[in-house]
C-alpha cells in the first residue's frame, strides 16, 4: 500500500557534479527512489523559469522537458529543489518564477549544497 505524501522524507545534495534526489516513503515502508539531475539540465530550467513572465501561462514540466531536450526525471528533481526552496510558485500545475532572479538564487543554493558535499 502506498504511504501518504505528508509521511515521506525528501532529501538534496550534490554528488559527482549532479542534484540528486532521494525520496523515502515513510509509514514503515523501507523503499526510497533516486534521482538525478546534471548541472546543465539544473541550469537550463532555472534560466526557463526565469525567463518565464509573472502573470501569464507559465510554464510546465512537460514544456521544459520538451523544449530543452531534457530527461523529464532529470527536469523534475530541478523543479523539485527549486520548489522546495521557494524560488517557484505553482498554480494549476503552472510553474512562474518566485523570485526576482531565480536564476541566480538557483545558483545559490546549488552550490550551497556543494559547500562541504552537506545533505540538506
């Protein structure tokens, strides 16, 4: 049986150059799933959400993937960190940048996350 979403734990570090996600799925279940994501593909979406407009469509996992000829997994764990660190708001699964240059803050905490190779 799958666990709720509020039970699971996420964690995001930096390995080998690469965003790498793990998600534990809580409640006692042991199973865990790991994603990756390069530098260049981090890069890539947040400069697509940057460059993305505040008011208007937004834009989307599937936009992005397609677009830059990414790995939609790879797209997602980018989209994943920048969520959970608050520089993209979602609404109706419409993606629009949180911040006034999420590129930058993106680049931020990437390489916060490199300082000393800490989990976070």
């Amino acid at each position: 049986m799958r666990s709720s979403l509020k039970n699971r734990s996420v964690v995001f570090f930096v390995q080998d150059g690469c965003l790498v996600r793990i998600v534990a799925e809580g409640g006692g279940d042991d199973r865990t799933y790991t994603h990756r994501c390069t530098r260049e593909v981090f890069e890539a979406v947040a400069h697509a959400i940057a460059e993305t407009p505040r008011q208007g469509t937004g834009t989307s996992l599937m936009e992005i993937a397609r677009q830059e000829k990414f790995p939609f997994t790879q797209v997602n764990v980018a989209l994943e960190f920048l969520k959970e660190r608050g520089l993209v708001d979602v609404c109706h699964r419409r993606c629009y940048p949180a911040t006034r240059d999420v590129y930058l803050d993106a680049m931020v905490d990437y390489h916060a996350l490199t300082d000393g190779d800490k989990m976070v």
